[in-house]
C-alpha cells in the first residue's frame, strides 16, 4: 500500500539518451512503425528525425541538435516542455486510481473537478452558460461527439430532419470518418470516400486569396458569412442542424478572419435557429489571449471542442463544452445517450489537466498572451512582412502565419507545385527551427512561455531561414 508521501515522490528519471544508436532507431521505425499523415515510402527512404528530449521552448534530436519548437510540438504544449508538476499529478494519480469508467453509473474525483473547473473557465455569453462538459481522448473524438449530440439534440426536439452540418472548405476537424468529414481538406476527403453524408461546406474567410479587388477587410467578412446563409437556403433551412468553424483556422494555414465574420455568422445562426459549434482545439486555453475563443471574437457558441492544452499535450484528453441550450434538452428529455468512449474522464489524464489549468493561472499564462507577450510577438513579426519573400505576415494571439510570395509588388504566388513552403520548412529544421509550411503559409504557435528575448531569438531565427529560402529560389531562378 502506498502511503501520501510515497505518491508525492516519483521516482527518479533514468536518462537513455547514452544508449540510443541513430540508424537503429531509424531501422525500427520504418520497419514497424506506420506514422500518421505520412508518405511511407519517402519516410522509409529518407528515415524519421528522432526526437528525444525537450525542455522549456526547446527539444533535441538523437544527433544532439537544439531546436526552437515554434509549433508547441502539435499546437499543444502550452506550458512549455520540462513540467515537473505535471508529471508529478499523473503519477500521483496513477498511484491513487488509473483508470475507472464512468459509463455505469460510476465516477471519479479527477474528471469531476476538472468538469466544475472547466464550467468556470467557459464564460458565459450572452443566454450561453457552459455548465457540462463531455470527454473524450482527442479533438477527433469530440467532434465525432459534437455530431452525435447534435443530431440527438434535434431528434429529441421531434425534429430529426434536421440533420445537416455546415463547414468550411480548408477547415481541419480531426481524422476519424466524421472528424475529416467536417474538415474541409479536399486530400482526406479524396482518400476516404468523405465527407460522409449530411456534411457540406462553404468557402472559408481568407482575405488574402478570397477578397474581391479593392475590398475591405470588414466588408469581406460579411460577405464570407454571407456564404453561410446562402447554404442554408440551398439545403433548406429546415434540414441545418449545425455549423461548425475554428476561431481561427489553425491546420489550414492560420486563417484569421476579419471582424466582422463572426458577429454576421451569429446573425446568421440565430435567423436560423441552428446550433453553432466552435472547435477550439487550438484556439482554447489561451492561444488567442483568451481560455476559450469565442470569448475573444465575442459570439455565442452552443458546443465547443476542445483537447490538445487542456493537458499541454502531457497526456492524451479532449473534450466538448455544452451550452446549456443542448444540455437541458439532453437532460430534460431523458432516455440514454448511446455514446460515449472507454476514456472518457480518464482520471489521470483529468488529473493532469487539473496541474496544467492551476499552472497556467498561476503563471498568467492566458493574460500574458492577451497583454503581454501577444502583442510583442504581433510587433515583431509582422516586421517580417518587409522581407522580399513575404507577401503577409499576421497575427493572432500567440499563432502567426506568414505567405512565401513570388513577385512581392505583385504578390505573385509561387506554382505549387515547387513546393516553396517545404523548401523553407528544410531550411528551418537545418537551422535549429520547427516552423510549420501548410502550402506556402508558413505558421508558428509557440509555447505560451516564450519571454521576449525568446520571441526575439525565433524572429531572427525565421529571418534567417527565409534569406536563405530566398537565396535558394534566387539561384534556381525561381522569383518573379
Ligand atoms: C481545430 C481542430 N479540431 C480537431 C483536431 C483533431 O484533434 P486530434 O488530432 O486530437 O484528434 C485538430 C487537430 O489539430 C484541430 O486543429
């Protein structure tokens, strides 16, 4: 039996980094392991970047190399790689009670907290309260959550009819059959036979390729918002059930969308009387200023996916905030909701979260964004917007996205298929910085801890990675 002061005591951390062999790891890893979104074939040629400690902003490779993590390892560890406390609570709770479900009946301190602590941190908006929360182990699962309750929501209202989702084109939801359905990456959708049906989609707000000439930011945002209504019209407003955005569109490139989307898509909404999903799997706890996003764009959601830095990515957990428009419904009408995951409220990984939220509010982690060092990372990037090969580079919060342009007086594109972005992203790995490409965007979401010596660090750091990208297109006569 463990006592309370053996659980506060995990044991030490053994180091293996002496013993790792490079091309032996590599061996094995092709030739067993199959990685997500990935050529296996060009992997097998080329071998996989073993990744092998990590500490603050920074991890390193098997060959030793320090690298600058811009991208928060995948848009999740907020607080920072090295979190000893975080640690800490999940062996604590491993030691206590590892797993328990919750499906009969049943329970657990963790996931009970967590949920009361959640309801706290989701504002509420306007007739919105976010008193219930659903959980699930990813942001892919909770959307498949957000279609299963909604369609539950609709029928238990004697409308079953209403059975259409609404998204948007280069929008990512995950990559189960109803995450990718509701993602708009015409990639996923051509593999899998997808979406599946009753999921269709609209042109996404990006102002940079989709404004008329002579446009205004603001006038482009209602006219996006505009191709919500015109879809509704066209499938029947009686048969929406739902649309589903991302604040700020993380996977397709850092979309940021002009002010004046979201108040027109609420507008929009409520004429309808559809729900609205907000999938906050990057935009939540903090990477916009913000614990969860809509507070920031100021619209009022009825469901809202979260995962990723719920935990900092420390250990696996997602979730679904419910308005109280469906939960009461959900509750008030009874009778069972056949849904649920073996996972959900997993008490280590609540536990975990629980340390991350308390760490995050203890460091400001979500103010510091909003104030601080959101606004110095807006300054200076966007003073890489001067650079030859940049046509734009904004940002929100503590995400930012830059465009690889041609022609800079023209703001010429580049053929896709050169592949720019990649050419960049090689040059970034080489010089000690992940750096995102999603075509010829290239994106950042660092750590939420960055200081300001830190941001200037990854500036200079992107500066000269794209001289060089630029000094490469050069010699290959490839600028306009
Ligand atoms: C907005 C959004 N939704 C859903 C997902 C899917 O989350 P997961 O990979 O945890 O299933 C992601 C992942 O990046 C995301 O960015």
């Amino acid at each position: 039996m463990n006592s309370p002061l053996n659980l506060m005591s995990p044991p030490a951390i053994v180091r293996r980094e002496s013993v790792l062999d490079t091309k032996a790891i590599q061996a094995l890893d092709s030739a067993h392991y199959m990685h997500p979104f990935t050529d296996h074939q060009d992997l097998a040629t080329r071998g996989s970047r073993v990744i092998t400690k990590a500490d603050g902003i920074y991890v390193w490779d098997s060959e030793g190399n320090k690298i600058l993590d811009a991208m928060s390892g995948l848009w999740c560890v907020s607080a920072g790689y090295g979190r000893t406390e975080l640690a800490q609570a999940a062996y604590q709770q491993m030691m206590e009670l590892p797993f328990y479900n919750s499906f009969f009946q049943t329970t657990n301190v963790p996931a009970t907290q967590l949920a009361a602590k959640l309801s706290t941190l989701a504002k509420p908006v306007g007739d919105r309260r976010f008193d219930h929360v659903f959980f699930s182990s990813s942001g892919s699962e909770s959307n498949d959550t957000n279609v299963r309750m909604v369609r539950r929501y609709w029928d238990l209202l004697d409308q079953p009819q209403r059975k259409v989702i609404i998204s948007r084109k280069n929008a990512y939801h995950g990559s189960t059959m109803a995450g990718a359905s509701l993602g708009g990456m015409s990639g996923m959708h051509a593999q899998g036979d997808l979406p599946i049906p009753n999921i269709t989609h609209i042109e996404q707000p990006y102002f940079f390729e989709n404004a008329l000439p002579g446009e205004t930011e603001q006038a482009f945002g209602v006219r996006a918002a505009g191709w919500l209504e015109e879809k509704i019209l066209e499938v029947g407003p009686e048969k929406v059930a739902a649309f589903i955005g991302e604040p700020v569109q993380g996977a397709g490139g850092v979309i940021i969308p002009p002010d004046s989307y979201w108040p027109e898509i609420q507008r929009i909404v409520d004429k309808y009387g559809i729900l609205l999903v907000s999938d906050e799997v990057i935009c939540a706890f903090g990477r916009l200023g913000y614990w969860f996003a809509y507070e920031k764009f100021g619209y009022k959601p009825d469901l809202v996916t979260f995962a990723k830095a719920v935990t900092s990515g420390y250990i696996p957990l997602g979730g679904v905030m419910v308005g109280n428009r469906v939960a009461k419904v959900l509750i008030e009408k009874g009778g069972e909701f056949n849904h649920g995951y073996t996972y959900s409220g997993h008490p280590v990984a609540c536990a975990v979260a629980l340390a991350n939220i308390a760490l995050m509010e203890r460091e400001n982690l979500v103010g510091r964004v909003r104030t601080d060092v959101g606004p110095y990372l807006a300054e200076k990037f966007k003073t890489l917007a001067g650079h030859p090969l940049v046509g734009v580079a904004e940002t929100c919060g503590f995400t930012a996205g830059l465009v690889l342009v041609k022609n800079k007086a023209t703001q010429e594109l580049f053929a896709e298929d050169l592949g720019v972005g990649m050419v960049c992203r090689r040059h970034c790995f080489a010089n000690g910085l992940i750096m995102r490409a999603v075509g010829d965007r290239m994106i950042i979401a660092p750590p939420l801890t960055m200081t300001h010596a830190q941001i200037d660090e990854m500036v200079a750091l992107i500066t000269r990675c794209l001289d060089l990208t630029y000094a490469e297109l050069k010699d290959k006569e490839l600028l306009g």
